[in-house]
C-alpha cells in the first residue's frame, strides 16, 4: 500500500490542502486521515472508492496505530 506522507498539516479547517492532480481527464479518489496529535496527514491515491480500497486503507491504519483510537467520519 503507497501512502503518500504529508508532516505538519494545520489542523485550522479554513486552510486548503491542494492535493496533485495527476490527469485532470480520469477520475481520482483518495482516502486520507489526519493523526490529530502529531498533524500528520497521511493520503492515499486509489483507483476507486470502494469497500475493499477502504478497508485495506483502515487496517492499515490500524497497523501504523494499533494501541490508537482511531475516529472514523
């Protein structure tokens, strides 16, 4: 799984993360989360936004964090 690792995000939700778009022709979905303590925001390119995509995305959110509470919205 690639996740792309973005340090120090703000967490001021007036701010706007402009995320690459790589061909503005296709369709791309992301998942993503923010570690509220450390403000690291981690983002994940998938070809689509599917349950499985979003289950491999949460366990390995799980993983990275396993003794974390992990709020999902």
């Amino acid at each position: 799984m690639h996740l792309v690792r973005l340090k120090k995000v703000s967490c001021n939700l007036k701010e706007r993360i402009e995320v690459l778009v790589i061909n503005e022709r296709q369709r791309q979905t992301y998942f993503g989360a923010l570690n509220y303590y450390t403000q690291e925001f981690l983002i994940k390119p998938c070809k689509k936004g599917d349950p499985s995509n979003a289950i491999a995305f949460v366990k390995h959110l799980i993983s990275q964090y396993p003794k974390s509470r992990i709020a999902l919205v």
